[in-house]
C-alpha cells in the first residue's frame, strides 16, 4: 500500500486535479484506491449534509467505493481558512485527533494508493497552534506538491520545497498545473521555467497538465504518470 500527502503552492494550485487524476489513472491498472480530504471548508448542505466538492471528486475516484464521511470527516461551509471556519462552527481541529482518524481510515481501508489531499499550501493552519504540515509530519508521509504554474510559482513552489525538507518530510514528487494559460503562451519561456523547477525541487516531476477548458480526472491523468515514484 502506498500513501502520499498532497500538498500545493497555493489555494486553487490544482491539487484537487491532481490528486483525482493519479487515483483514476492507477484505477485504470484495475487497483484499488482512496482519496482522503480531511477537513475542508467551503461546502455546500446536501441531503447527506455538508459536502465539499474536491472531496466529492476524491470520493468519486476511491474504488471500492466509501461513504463520504471517510474521504471528509470535517467539513465546514464558509469558504475561508479552515481554523477559522471550524471557530466559527464552533469546533478545534487538533492535530492529534485527525492524525488518529485517519491512521484508523488507513488501517481499516487499505488500497494499492492512497492520496490524502491538504487544503491550499503547506502552511495553512489547521488551528492557532497548528497548521496542515503538521499533520502530515504526525503522518511521517512522502508528499506530493502540485505547483499552480502562473508567475511566482518559481518563488512558491521552491519555498514549500524547502519547507517541506525543512519539516523533515521526503518531497516524492512534483506535478505541474497550469491556472494561467498566459504563462504557457511563450514555449520557450514555459520550457526555462519547467527545467528550473526540475532543476531546484530536485524530485521527479510526475508531469505537466496543460490549460483544460473542461477539466476532469480522465483527460488530466493523460499528462501524469506515478513511475516517476
């Protein structure tokens, strides 16, 4: 069983992306998967209650199938950072307490890959003590950073590099997503920034998914492979 803590340069980096379409591309290898999103915000009521989208995409992607409950045991509505929707809700997320859940989940759900999803970038607090790195570190888990490919990312993702490192935490790999198609309209300019990021993250790029009109795990797995891994 293989499990990867997925992180991003930012919020709307394309994490959610990502992660789905690495879970339909090994589902595609006829193995088992799970998306896990533990706390997110932003959610909408549903008859099943409150259900946020990236995990409904994460849910859509886990074979055998899970109750929503599993992939996001936290969700909140309002569209801010999680410590202050889960204030506002009236609950502390601590760190202790998801890092048990999910070893829990791990241990009664085991898959051939499963890809537990952070909530914007690696410094996101999860509360006034703590914050989404923390958890995975409580984890001891490989992570993944998906780069949000726009101007800056080459100061965004060499930062979360270096502080996932600093954390003590293998960066296992790295996948592009471009958010801004201006930033890929010069190819020569798109290639120098791609070599840079593989030059400075020093960890395999697990690929580049292009601009997609229509986004969607089935057409984004075409750019990306787990080989690399």
């Amino acid at each position: 069983m293989s499990v990867y803590f997925v992180t991003g340069t930012n919020t709307d980096a394309g994490k959610t992306l990502v992660t789905s379409a690495l879970l339909y591309a090994v589902r595609q290898q006829q193995l088992s998967t799970l998306g896990l999103k533990p706390v997110a915000s932003g959610s909408e009521h549903t008859r099943q209650g409150l259900c946020n989208g990236d995990a409904l995409a994460l849910q859509q992607q886990s074979v055998p199938p899970v109750d929503y409950a599993t992939v996001n045991p936290f969700a909140f509505a309002p569209a801010i950072a999680p410590h202050l929707a889960a204030m506002e809700a009236g609950q502390t997320l601590e760190v202790s307490d998801l890092s048990r859940l999910l070893r829990e989940t791990l241990a009664q759900t085991p898959r051939d890959l499963t890809l537990i999803e952070g909530a914007g970038g690696w410094r996101v607090p999860l509360s006034e003590q703590a914050d989404f790195a923390d958890l995975a570190k409580a984890l001891e888990l490989p992570v993944i950073l998906v780069v949000g490919l726009t101007l800056g990312c080459l100061n965004h993702a060499r930062l979360t590099a270096e502080a996932i490192r600093a954390d003590g935490l293998v960066l296992a790999g790295w996948a592009g997503s471009v958010v801004d198609p201006a930033f890929a309209a010069n190819a020569d300019r798109f290639k120098a920034n791609i070599a840079h990021l593989n030059a400075k993250l020093a960890a395999p790029c697990l690929g580049i998914i292009p601009h997609l009109d229509a986004p969607s795990a089935a057409t984004a797995a075409l750019y990306l492979s787990l080989e690399p891994l």
